[in-house]
C-alpha cells in the first residue's frame, strides 16, 4: 500500500475484520475510486463485486489458497467464488501453482489471470515485549506459529510434533501469535496447551509488531495443509534471516528448497525429526536462514511487486499520476 502511495496511486485498505460491510460500502462509494482489489474470494469478493456494479468500476480479486484449494470445490461455497471470479476483471495468484488449478476448475478465468509473487516490506518495526506475557529463561529456544487458529493451519500437529523435543530439550518454547477465527479449533488447541506449560497461545498482535516478534524467534514453523502459492508468515520469517520449517505443501515449496532455504516435512514423525535437528544445531539454523534471506531478496524485492500491480491497474484503466 505505501509502495503504491509513493508512486502517486492514491490508495486505501478496508479492513472487513474492523468495519461492518454497510460501513465500507459508504466510505468507499464516498472515496470514488477508480477500481477496487478484494484480497480473498469468499471473504471480500462479493462486497468487491457488489462496490463495482455501484460504482461502474472495475474490480480485481486476489486469490488465497483457502480461495481456490477449498472454497471454489466445496459445495457450500462453488457458486460465490465462481460469481466473484467470472465478473472479476482480473484475478492475480501469487504463484504460478495456483494458477493452474484455478484454470483447471474454472478454464474462462485464463486470460484473466495475472501471476504476481509477493514480496515483504516491513513498514513499522515496533518492539514486542514478549517477558511481558510469557516469563521465559535466558537460555530460550523459541519455536514461534504465527498465523491464524484455524484448521487449515493446522496448529495441533505443531504442539504434539513438539512434544517429543521438548522432553529432550527442556528450554524449548512454542509460541502461537495469531487471531483465532475458528472458535472450534481455538477452543481444541487451548485445550491442549493447558498440561504443556512451554507452550502459549499470545493471542493477536498489531503487524507493526512482527518483524520484531519474529527477530526474537529461533525457528518459525508453518504446517498449513494448503497455502495460496506462498505463505506470508513463511515470506517474513525468511526475509528476516529466521530458520523456517514448513509442511512440504506446494505453496511452502515455492519459497522453501529443503535443506538449502529451510526444512520440510510431510508428517508428524517427519516434523519431530526435523524440529530435533534445527533445535540441536545452531550452525544449520543460522545457515538456513541466510540462505532464506539472500532468496527473498534476489527474488521478490518490494519494486518488483509495485511495479507488477501499477501495469495491472493501468491496464484497467486507472490513470497515471498527474
């Protein structure tokens, strides 16, 4: 968003998590903007779609995994994901992976998608005090979750992954930092921390805060059963020179080469096992996440992403800056 502002685009985020639909509908209907961008299919598409048939404008969807590996199958959801994306006038997917299954469930989307990776830019590095809510020793080794609570995310094969190691490394903590928006799954997985007293669930932080949550982390882990090409939480941690482990999904791949990048595993066992090597080697940790910075910026720097969105923008008719 601020790379955009920089280059005279005149942008603003509606946050559906903070504001009522009535509410965006009026501040944006008031803005009269030239375009408007869902981010998410289900969540925001129909609420894009509904601004752009008001406004005459054009509207452009981007795609999450849960958009096109859930929500463009699943029986209760098909027909909004479809509606969204057949009016969209374009549709941008962050790798090329989610593209073709895009196409392949629905084929008149093709010329109108748009392969555009993401990048990072950590606008605001505020501190976190992690003490402040979680007293830990010294001596820590701090495996950290961030993301969503929710089943996709799939959170509880961290917390039992873990608990092996842990018996054998008792200054090894798991932090989970994220909204629960899956109260059956919130509810099953602070269930399960109250007898593991080295893990905690922190709750949300503002994301001005990450960069400097995530600098405090030893290992970030991800074990999503599915991801939109690439996981953003996966993107951070690399760009900040952290040890990831990730599930061997197709979307951790597009970031993660295993054993160059980062770790992957496909199961439980595989999950401990790789956990073990990460939290008893610090030279591979430290290896591994120089390896993931030098990747991020080689190949997504933050210029390259702004440049791809403005050349979509204007090709929907948005004017240059005067």
């Amino acid at each position: 968003m601020a790379g955009l502002n920089e280059r005279g685009v005149s942008a603003r985020v509606w946050d559906l998590s903070l504001a009522t639909e009535a509410d965006v509908l009026r501040d944006v209907a008031a803005a009269r903007p030239w375009l408007v961008h869902a981010f998410h299919a289900l969540r925001a598409g129909p609420l894009a779609a509904e601004l752009a048939r008001r406004l005459r404008v054009p509207y452009v969807v981007t795609l999450t995994g849960t958009d096109v590996n859930h929500d463009l199958v699943e029986p209760d959801t098909t027909a909004t994901v479809r509606r969204v994306l057949n009016g969209a006038a374009a549709i941008t997917v962050f790798h090329h992976s989610i593209a073709a299954r895009l196409t392949g469930a629905l084929p008149a989307a093709s010329p109108r998608v748009v392969e555009i990776p993401q990048a990072v830019r950590f606008e605001r590095r505020d501190p976190v005090d992690l003490g402040a809510s979680w007293t830990m020793p010294e001596d820590r080794l701090l495996v950290l979750f961030p993301g969503g609570i929710r089943r996709v995310k799939n959170p509880l094969v961290v917390l039992r992954g873990l608990q092996r190691v842990v018996a054998r490394h008792p200054r090894v903590m798991l932090a989970y930092v994220g909204p629960i928006l899956e109260p059956a799954e919130g509810k099953a997985l602070l269930d399960a921390l109250l007898a593991r007293p080295w893990a905690r669930y922190l709750g949300s932080i503002p994301h001005t805060q990450m960069a400097a949550l995530l600098a405090q982390a030893d290992v970030v882990v991800n074990s999503s059963v599915s991801e939109g090409g690439m996981a953003n939480s996966v993107l951070e941690a690399l760009a900040l020179g952290r040890a990831v482990l990730a599930s061997a999904i197709e979307g951790n791949r597009s970031l993660i080469e295993h054993e160059v990048t980062g770790l992957l595993f496909h199961d439980e066992a595989e999950l401990t096992a790789q956990a073990e090597r990460l939290v008893s080697d610090p030279a591979l940790r430290a290896r591994l996440g120089a390896a993931g910075r030098a990747r991020i910026e080689r190949d997504y720097p933050p210029r390259r992403e702004i440049d791809a969105y403005l050349a979509l923008y204007r090709s929907l008719g948005v004017p240059p800056p005067r």
